[in-house]
C-alpha cells in the first residue's frame, strides 16, 4: 500500500494519472464520475468561468478534460485533493492491482 506521504511526493500530473489508471483498471465509474462533477467547481475555482460554462453544456468536452487536462495547472492543483482522497482511501495505486 502506497502511504498519503509517499503519494503527496508524487507531482500533481503523476497524481491524476494514477488515479485515472486506478479506475480504468478497476472500471470505478463512482470515482470518474465524482472527478466530472468536480471539474465545472474546479474550474470556477480558478478563474476559468468560459471552461466551467463550455464544460456543462458540452459533457463531451467535459470528459475530455476529466481524462487529460485535469492534471496540470491551477485545474490540477485545485483537484489534487480529490486525488490523494481517492488513491490514499484505494489503497496500491498501480495497474497491477487487482485488489
């Protein structure tokens, strides 16, 4: 098990990935869904109102920014409690676990 002190050396992008790998493998569908629905406050947290809007009324592109732009920036930092939250409480973050 990956310790939240060893996870919180791990750079912001690493967090997201893994976290994002984590629930591919493990098909958790409730953790990409709580990522999406956080997405639009996230980005409103960081000033980015015209990504917030665009991303409500386009779940395309919301998905897209769950997926690959969630792990970098200001977006990034904002989320990566969410990601430390879901990788300390999963356990082993890597794509060999099938616990």
């Amino acid at each position: 098990m990956t310790s939240r002190d060893e996870l919180d050396q791990l750079s912001t992008k690493a967090l997201h990935d893994l976290a994002i790998e984590r629930a591919r493998h493990h098909m958790d569908v409730a953790f990409l869904w709580r990522l999406v629905k956080a997405l639009p406050v996230a980005e409103e947290m960081v000033g980015d109102d015209d990504r917030a809007k665009t991303d409500i009324l386009r779940p395309l592109a919301l998905i897209n920014d769950a997926l690959y732009d969630a792990g970098e920036g200001a977006l990034g930092e904002a989320l990566r409690p969410l990601y430390l939250e879901y990788l300390t409480e999963r356990g082993d973050p890597s794509p060999g676990d099938d616990a």
